[in-house]
C-alpha cells in the first residue's frame, strides 16, 4: 500500500499544476512526472521524470531517479552517471545514478526530494 504521507504529498503537488501519475508496481510506489521542467543545457526542456519510493516512505528513502532515455547534455552526450537504459513501468528510462547523502525522515520528502533532483539537473554534466 502507499504511504499515505506520500499521496497527501502528491496530491499538493497535483494542486500546484504537476501532472503526475502514482502507480504501485514492482514494490515501490512510482511516480511518473509529465511535461517536467528541466534547466538548459540539454537536448529537451521538458521530460517525463520517474521518482521511485519504497513502501517504508519516509523512514525509506528515494534513491536514483529517471528520465526519458533520450534525455541527452546538449552537446549529444550522455549526463555523467546517467549511462544506463532500464526497464520500468512498460518503458525504458535513463537512469541517474545520484543518492542522497543526507535523508531525515523528520524534515525530508518529496518537495526536498524533487529538489534534490532539480539540482542534480542544473549541473549539466
């Protein structure tokens, strides 16, 4: 079952004009952003950004997220660990290899999150 701290999260984000669907598979709950916004300095400015979470959110922490596989630097290179293709909810995405030194259950969620995500992004390489 989701956690219930995360729909409310989702939801949040639902009124503020994210496109996001929730879906429970593979022992996560997934989060599928559409039309997300991205920084320049890549071959796209919008993409469609899969976050996972396990069951135990919040005291389980997010790790890694996933983009389009075609999300490119826009020089055509692919952004550094952000090499690999995988499967996931019927499509194939480009994982990012990036983890959250520092997660507090207590003030960390997904705002925190996605700004973890943001920041990683803006780095463009």
């Amino acid at each position: 079952m989701v956690p219930s701290q995360l729909v409310q999260e989702v939801e949040e984000l639902r009124r503020e004009a994210y496109a996001i669907d929730l879906i429970e598979g593979d022992g996560w709950a997934n989060l599928i952003f559409h039309d997300y916004r991205i920084p320049p300095g890549y071959n796209r400015a919008s993409i469609e950004l899969l976050l996972k979470f396990p069951m135990s959110y919040p005291n389980g922490r997010p790790d890694m997220f996933w983009t389009d596989k075609e999300l490119l630097l826009a020089n055509g290179a692919a952004p550094r660990n952000a090499d690999a293709i995988e499967p996931a909810l019927g499509k194939e995405w480009r994982r990012f290899s990036w983890h959250p030194t520092n997660w507090n259950p207590g003030r960390d969620n997904l705002r925190t999150y996605l700004e973890f995500v943001n920041n990683r992004l803006a780095k463009t390489v």
